[in-house]
C-alpha cells in the first residue's frame, strides 16, 4: 500500500520495538528504504534489537514513569466520567 502510494508519512511510530521489526519487514519487502525513504522508530529497546540494519531509533520509558502517566490518564478519564453521569438525566 505505500509503495504505491504518492504521499508517504515521513515517519511511522510504533508502539514497541517487535512492531517496528514487523514494520522494517513489510518495508523492505515493499522496496521501501529506511530511513532515506521513511524513518521508522520503535518503543522499549527490546533486547537484540541493536543488530538490525540500519539500527532502529527506539524510545524507552522507565516503569515508575509509565505508571505515573497512566494514573494522570485514569484520573482525568475519571473526571470525565463523573461529569458525563452527572448531567445524563433520567427519563
């Protein structure tokens, strides 16, 4: 599909590591170049994930930072709940 497609996204993001090399798979297969072609950046810095060529650019994330952010996440979703259910109205 994006090899033939005209406009391509600079860059695809992938939520960890084994989708990324699932990714760099289906690009290559395509004919499509990383990075001159599409930069492509994965999630978690997956043991061995240094030995794929070109090197794949990750992001990692400690679990202390993580869960912090969920529990920001949880509590507006919260909120948000509770403001939904107070204006639903009874019929």
């Amino acid at each position: 599909m994006l090899a033939k497609s005209r406009r391509r996204p600079e860059a695809i993001v992938c939520c960890n590591d084994l989708v990324a090399l699932g990714v760099y798979d289906a690009l290559n297969a395509s004919g499509i170049r990383i990075p001159q072609d599409i930069s492509v950046t994965g999630h978690n810095d997956m043991p061995l994930v240094d030995l794929v060529a070109p090197p794949l650019t990750i992001t990692r994330a400690e679990l202390g930072e993580g869960l912090a952010i969920l529990d920001e996440a949880l509590a507006v979703l919260d909120v948000s709940l509770a403001v939904a259910d107070a204006q639903v109205k009874p019929v």
